[in-house]
C-alpha cells in the first residue's frame, strides 16, 4: 500500500495548537523489553503517542507489531490526517529507536543494542527494529546525561512526495527522574539536525510531567 504524502502528523498537530493557542497535551505508551517473552530488539513493538488538541481533534501516531500509523480524527469522525504503507512503517520504526531515550532499561546488556563510545562526551548505539537498523549518536554531559540525540531517519520532511534518509535530532533542555527513571524530560526534536535547515525543521517541543515505565502486556515494570 502506497504511503499518505503529507507533513510529520506532529508538524501538524504543533501548528494547530498554536493556532488554538493551546498546548497539545500527549501521553504515551513506552515498553521495557527487558520482560518481553521473546527478549525482542527494543523497541520491536514501539510507541503509541496519543493527544487531544482543544477538545476536538484526537488520534495516535504509532508504531505497534510491526507497523507504523497516523490517524487523526474531527470530533471523533472527521478525519484530518491519515497516512499508513512501507514508508510510514519505516519512519515510525526508526522513530521508536530514537525514542529509546525513555526506556533507558530496555538498552541494558543483554537487550542486542551495540554500544560504542567514541570519546569522552559521546557515543553511539545501534538498534535493530524489525529489521531496521538504526544507530544513535548521543552527545553526553559530565554527568552522563544527554544532551543532544541524533540518527538518520527515513522521512519526506519538505512534503515534495520523495521519502529518503535525513538528520533527525533532539536537543534537551531539562533532566527529571520520574518513577526511578533519570531521562530527558524537556527539549526539542526535529529534521535537518545539524544543518542550517535545523530551526525551520523543528516540529515538536515536549516537556514530561508523568511518567510510567509499561511492559508488553501493560503492567508496570517491577523494581527492586
């Protein structure tokens, strides 16, 4: 099935809730794979970030068994953005390696990330997503934190209907520890990292206020 031509569905829902003058407020589904039965490469199942912009338009992005989507829907009926096909999965795919960064758990050893620093600052890991390989290159602070996450991601970020590989990056404002979790909790992410087109292709600026750790089958994750 051919994929839906059209701007990161994020790209999308920031400009409308500007327009609104309101926050979109998201929650996700994040996965340790650490208690997966199958120990799948993480993240072989992926995220579901779900939002309701001003009461009135709701939908996910997602990444789950395999296969990426967007829907976005008018009052629950109408739809706004729909896009779906191999190019979609694979952006998604690569998308949910990326978001790793919350699931620091899910890229301990024995997970089949290929860790590798390359000086004192940073260091890069590789991921296998359903047969996507992605690797990551993290630039860290003295603490050990991240402060900016950048890989190749597979995208039509200028909406021209041509998908190819292009710099997709993070850049972190704020650290948090949320439920024993240290992770970034505030920056910005978008297209063209490291180029002179990274601030036009910024499309998302988050910051998280909660959050819950989820095995594949929705419980919490024990800790000792």
């Amino acid at each position: 099935m051919a994929s839906t031509a059209g701007p990161p569905a994020s790209d999308q829902l920031e400009r409308i809730a500007r327009e609104t003058g309101r926050a979109a407020p998201y929650t996700i589904d994040l996965v340790d794979f650490r208690s997966a039965p199958d120990r799948s490469s993480p993240p072989a199942t992926g995220p579901v970030w779900a939002a309701r912009i001003a009461g009135v338009i709701s939908g996910s992005d997602r990444y789950v068994a395999g296969t990426g989507g967007i829907d976005w829907r008018l009052f629950g009926r109408i739809p706004l953005v729909h896009a779906e096909g191999d190019d979609v999965t694979r952006s998604a795919a690569e998308r949910a390696a990326g978001e790793s960064i919350w699931v620091p758990t899910s890229l301990l050893p024995g997970s089949g990330a290929d860790w590798s620093a390359l000086d004192d600052d940073s260091l890069t890991v590789g991921i296998a997503v359903n047969g996507h390989a992605v690797r990551l290159h993290h630039r860290i602070d003295d603490h050990g934190r991240i402060r900016t996450s950048t890989f190749q991601r597979w995208g039509d970020p200028d909406n021209q209907g041509q998908w190819a590989a292009h710099p997709f990056g993070l850049e972190v404002t704020q650290h948090r520890t949320i439920a024993g979790v240290t992770m970034p909790a505030a920056g910005r992410a978008g297209w063209h990292f490291g180029t002179d087109r990274w601030e036009s292709g910024v499309f998302f600026r988050y910051e998280i206020t909660a959050y819950r750790l989820i095995t594949p089958h929705g419980y919490p994750v024990r800790r000792n």
